[in-house]
C-alpha cells in the first residue's frame, strides 16, 4: 500500500498535513456525544470526560491493577516492562486479553459506543495496558505520537484510531498527568533515525526513535498550546492517535495509575510495517485477534 505517512527515512525530519478525518460520523441528535463535544474533538484531538465511570467500577479496577502489580513483583512475562534502570512494574501489557476484569472494561458498552461512533463503525482493540506511575519514582513519557510508531512499527494504514485513558486515581498537574498538544493531530511529524531490529524491547522502557524533534515540538507548542486534563478517579481520556502528547515523572507523594486502551477501526487492520522490519509481537500491537 501507498505509504501517506513516511518516516524514519531521511535524516532530517518534516512535517506532512493529515490526509484522513478525525472523526468518521455525522452527528445527529442520538448520537453519544454532544455537537459540541464533537466538535472540540475535531478541532482538539482530545475529549475529557470527567465522571465517566462509577466509584464502584473503578475500585474493582484499582484492586485488580494492585494485585497484578504483586503478582509481577518478581515474576518474569514478556507483557511485564520494567522502569529503565530498575525493577519496577512500569507497565503490562495485553490486559485485555489476558484478564477477565480488564476484559469488560476494554468491553464496555458506554465506552464503545462513544469510540465507535468516533471512528465511524466496528472497532477491535489494538494495545491494551496498565500504566504504573508511583508517587516519588514514576518516571517520565517523552512527547510522541503514537501513530508514528503503529504507522512505521505495526503497519497501521491510517489515522483511524484512539486512546483511551481511564484514570484509576485522582490525576493532578503535579503527579505526572498527561500532557497533549491540541490541533497537534492535524499534522503528522516525520522523524528520523533507522528503526533497530527489535526496538520494541528498548522502546517500551524509554523510547529513542520515533521521537519528534525539540524544533517541531515547539512550533506545534507555540501555535497552539500545551493542555493537561486532569480529574478525579473514573475520568476518561479520549485522544486522537496523532495527537502529541507526553507527561513529566512522578516525584510527588501521589500514584497516577491508569487503564490504556488503543481502539482500531476494523476498516484499518494492519498491514506489514511500513519499516520494512518484522512486525512487533501480538501483546503489542494486535494482528491475529484484529
């Protein structure tokens, strides 16, 4: 297939204007969003929902992310990364497929509902995973978008895909919350560097290709503006999958733990990576189950 995103080809990088649409329906008066959340998604790349779900669902998720974390303590999965420099759980992947609870979040009619009518029909789970950001040692994630690496890594065709970020405790401005570049989505940032066999297996731990660069970075910051949405505990983040975003580590005394679900369209299975290289194992980037 025609490549409309190339990246990781040139040792200069550049940016190219976005080719599909951001969102794939029309609204109307049913529909799960209002107009004007529809249209700040469009505009912003990213939609808070503060609320979304109840006290109750979120302290069977927090359980369940505690005791997988004690589980992982010493045992070895390759669904298990690690702090760079450390033992530490950063995160774990595949929890869609791998565990009952998180199963039903990933299924949850109120959130499907919102994400399909987003990217305009069917959608399957791409990535799944628990992100562990502990009070004082949470280390940091660097600007990207995560389509560049699905794009160049897992063959994703298209910008036909989200994020959704459910908070499982309070996020603050100053416990490592993520932090988004609105309007940034409009425009795909083309980075540089050859890709490494098997870069996933560094890259989850702390990423150095498909970084963008700090001149681009501030062009997308200065016309625009760097947001941080934060909430209470049972908050969503819905984010476009160019957006760029990133956060700071945690080095206050407040966890920031949260459930990170990638939605595909199913009209946007992946193809063979655009780098050329083998395609990244299935806990990451979903191909058999798509």
């Amino acid at each position: 297939m025609q490549d409309k995103y190339p990246s990781r080809l040139t040792d200069k990088p550049h940016r190219v204007k976005r080719q599909d649409p951001v969102v794939y329906s029309q609204w109307s008066d049913n529909d799960p969003l209002t107009r004007e959340q529809l249209e700040f998604y469009e505009k912003h790349g990213y939609l808070f929902l503060e609320g979304f779900f109840t006290a109750g669902e979120i302290g069977e998720w927090r359980k369940e992310l505690g005791r997988l974390q004690q589980h992982y303590l010493t045992l070895s999965s390759e669904e298990v990364i690690r702090e760079p420099g450390g033992d530490e759980v950063r995160s774990i992947f595949a929890v869609h497929r791998n565990n009952e609870v998180f199963r039903s979040t990933a299924d949850h009619p109120k959130l499907k509902e919102i994400v399909d009518y987003l990217l305009g029909g069917p959608t399957y789970v791409h990535q799944s995973r628990i992100n562990y950001k502990p009070g004082f040692t949470g280390k940091e994630f660097y600007w990207h978008s995560d389509f560049e690496t699905w794009h160049v890594e897992d063959g994703m065709p298209s910008m036909r895909a989200l994020s959704c970020s459910i908070a499982l405790e309070d996020n603050f401005i100053y416990n490592g919350a993520l932090m988004v570049i609105p309007g940034s989505h409009k425009e795909f940032i083309a980075c540089v560097g050859q890709t490494p066999e098997n870069h996933y297996k560094d890259s989850l731990r702390r990423q150095e290709y498909g970084v963008p660069d700090q001149m681009s970075l501030t062009e997308l910051a200065h016309n625009s503006s760097i947001e941080m949405p934060v909430g209470k505990a049972g908050s969503v983040l819905l984010f476009d999958c160019n957006l760029m975003h990133g956060s700071a580590s945690n080095i206050s005394p407040y966890p920031r733990s949260n459930v990170f679900i990638v939605y595909n369209s199913l009209d946007n299975r992946l193809q063979a990576p655009y780098s050329g290289q083998a395609p990244r194992p299935e806990f990451i980037a979903a191909r058999e189950q798509a």
